[in-house]
C-alpha cells in the first residue's frame, strides 16, 4: 500500500475509523500505564514499556475533517513526555519505512521541546533516555528490543493491512516463555469488515473453498488470510455465502481461540466508524485484572454496562447447596472455593481459569497452586466449570476451565457478560 502524508502526518486512504482509534488507544495508555507502573500509592516505580512495532510517524491526518491528530505512538511519547511521574516508562518506536522514520522524528522535534532525538538513535545500550527509536526491519527491531529491560510492556500491532501470525510468535517466543507467563501485553489492530466487503484494491474473500472460482485477487486476500491465522483451517469456516455479519464474528473467534495459544485472555474490542464498518482492537493479556480494567473502561466509552454479578444473592445460594464447605468457619469466612469461583465469575474474561492464574494466589484467596487444582477440581465436579481440551505454545499438560453459564445461571442465578456493542464516532462524540 504506498504511504501518503499531508506535512508531518502520514494520511491513511478510507481508514475512516483513524481518529476513533487514536482517541482510545491515547486514553487506553494513560490507563494502562497508571495500572502497571504501581500508581502513586507505589510512586510510579515499576518499570513500563510501550513497544510500538508500526510507529508510523506519530502523526496522523484526518482527511474528512482536515485535521492532524497524535497517533498511537505520538500518544506514548506525549505519555512521556509530558507526565512528570513517568521515570520508568520506556518508548520504543520501530518504524522500517525511511520516509516516515524521519517525520517522525521531526514531529517529535516539532511537538515536545523535552524530545531529545540524538539520544533516542543512540544504540540501545547507550540510550539513557528511556525513548528509543528503532528504523530497521522487524526481526531486527527485535533483537534490538531483547537487550531493553522492558519491565511490564505492552506491544502494538498496528499494520497498514494485517499482522502475520509469525510476526505475533516472533515477539511471544521471545516474551513469554513459560506457561502464560504474565509481564507481556499485546493489541492487535484488525480491519475485521475488510476482508469480507473489501477496501480500495484489497479483495474481499471469495465466497466458496473451490479454488478453481476464485479471482487473482482473491487469492491475494486468501494468502494474506493464510498468514494472519498462520494456518489455512480457517477457510472450511469462513469461505462460505453466510451472512457478512456472521463471518465476521467467525474470523473474531477463531482468531480468538488462534492466540490464546499464548495469552489466557483475549478481550476483542468492536468499533463502528460508520456505516457497516467493523474493525477490533484486540487485547491479549495474562494479568486478569488488567483485562477487566480494560473491559470496564470499553464499556464506559461505549455505554455498555460494566459487568455486576450480585455476589450476595448469588452466595446466598451457594451455601444453600454446599453447606459442608462452611464447617470451621466464622463470620464473613467464605470457602476457597466459591473465592475462586467468583473471582473467576468477575475478572477473568470469557470464564477462563487454571491454578497458576495470578489473582488466585492474593491476599483475600492466598490459594497455593495444589490448594487451587483441588478446588478447581470440585467446581468442575459440581458443574460450575467446563475441563478445556486445547493445546498451548508450551505443550503442557495443565488443566484449564472455563465457567459453566449454564449451572451459573439455574444453580446461582448468575448470567455472563453481556456482548460487547460496538464504540462508533457518535459514542465518541456524545460524551464531550
């Protein structure tokens, strides 16, 4: 796709979702760092780190409404530069493409007197600046980015088109090395309407698997596919004359269950810029409550409501049907078990759960990882959890769960979430 710019900005053909994007990943990074940088109870003291993998160059022109906004990665050097708290944030920008790596820089000569570009282009073992600027090609940007002590990191994916799925294990194999190890976060950035209605000279996906009727353009698009899955499974499900909006929450969950190879959490975040356009932020995480941060904060922009299961009535009837778990304890003592089955209810998206989740060993639960496999183990007895059959990036053998809705809702009168409904400009706009 050849690139465009308007002065400093780079202008994105019929990406007219753009700005919506960019407001909510520059408010999305003001949430997420104050959360995992231990806030001002822990004086901002954990090390943070935003890796953005297609800087652009910070700028981005807004055609309908002739305007220059921050982009993703001019809003974690805003972050940066302009909030005095944030001594352990570091800002790797990677940006391959010669043209917009050098407005980039000026935009940050142009936007921020504290931006200090000769000490951002300093090998990175020599940067003492925490802002670090990359022009080179991924898998070299990469290993660059292996000799930053990152700390807690958030990876964006925001490609002109699509992300490879091999580009996604490239940073993960690096990252996360054990079994869904917590400290990584990624979002992904999908187009998800394009690849069925198409945008400028990008085909949508044939609708049937004969090869023999597909266009040469076609083909392209079902390649390009082929990489973002990594795999060609997806085609028996997506390829078909179903409704648009049917494949579309199709590719969503297959692409879903695709990366939870590496992540337990895959939270898709839906935006309608206008009209029937779809495209999803996708955020991928191991670290429970930084996903149902993010689910409370999509759903206060959105307006849906935040998620409310009524613990009274619903432990009301628990005991009801357990009493034996209450013996030996005093007042407002609860069993580890409905300790675990709640806090998976509340925080863990899509119900998901294995003895090694982070929020189980905490204070208010303080299950070690035997105590919690013998408890999970009885939740799946009674019917409250689901055993997983799905493999992982590590090979274990590791149980995981995921919640019951069915017994949740007769047992205990508890339903799930309620689907995420898309944020549009108008939403956007309204809460101003």
């Amino acid at each position: 796709m050849p690139l465009n710019f308007v002065g400093d900005a780079i202008s994105l053909s019929g990406l007219t979702g753009t700005k919506l994007k960019c407001e909510v990943i520059g408010q999305y990074y003001d949430l997420w760092w104050y959360i995992t940088s231990g806030g001002p109870r822990r004086g901002y003291n954990f090390p943070t780190a935003f890796v953005e993998l297609d800087a652009a160059t910070g700028e981005v022109y807004i055609k309908e409404t002739d305007e220059k906004v921050l982009g993703s990665a001019g809003h974690a050097l805003n972050l940066k530069y302009t909030n005095p708290n944030t001594h352990k944030l570091k800002v790797i920008l990677v940006e391959k493409h010669d043209g917009c790596y050098e407005k980039l820089k000026d935009v940050m000569k142009k936007r921020w007197s504290k931006a200090n570009i000769q000490e951002a282009e300093k090998p990175v073992l020599e940067n003492e600046g925490n802002v670090y600027l990359l022009n080179l090609e991924f898998s070299e940007a990469l290993e660059e980015i292996d000799k930053i002590q990152l700390g807690n990191s958030m990876f964006f994916f925001d490609p002109l088109r699509s992300v490879t799925y091999d580009s996604i294990e490239k940073v993960t194999r690096r990252r996360i090395v054990d079994y869904y190890q917590n400290g990584t976060e990624f979002i992904i950035f999908i187009f998800t309407s394009d690849w069925f209605q198409g945008r400028d000279e990008f085909s949508p996906l044939p609708n049937t698997s004969n090869v023999d009727k597909w266009s040469p353009e076609e083909k392209s698009t079902v390649d390009e596919a082929n990489s973002l899955f990594g795999h060609e499974a997806w085609q028996k499900e997506l390829l078909t004359e179903d409704m648009i909006d049917v494949k579309q929450k199709k590719l969503i969950t297959l692409y879903k269950d695709q990366l939870r190879d590496w992540f337990r959490y895959v939270l898709p975040m839906p935006f309608n810029p206008k009209g029937n356009q779809l495209f999803h932020l996708i955020l991928c995480s191991n670290y429970e409550d930084g996903v149902k941060a993010t689910r409370d904060f999509y759903s206060d922009r959105t307006g849906n409501p935040r998620y409310r299961p009524n613990n009274k009535n619903a432990y009301k009837l628990f005991r009801r049907r357990h009493p034996e778990l209450l013996r030996g304890l005093k007042g407002n003592q609860r069993p580890i078990h409905w300790k675990l089955l709640w806090s998976t209810i509340k925080s863990h998206e899509d119900g998901v759960c294995d003895s090694f989740c982070v929020d189980y060993g905490r204070e208010g639960i303080g299950a070690n990882v035997i105590e919690c496999e013998q408890r999970l183990q009885w939740l799946e007895i009674k019917g409250y959890l689901k055993r997983l059959t799905r493999s992982n990036a590590w090979n274990s053998d590791r149980v995981q769960y995921e919640l019951n809705w069915i017994t949740l809702k007769n047992n205990l009168g508890v339903d799930p979430p309620l689907q995420l409904r898309p944020l549009s400009v108008e939403m956007l706009n309204r809460d101003k």
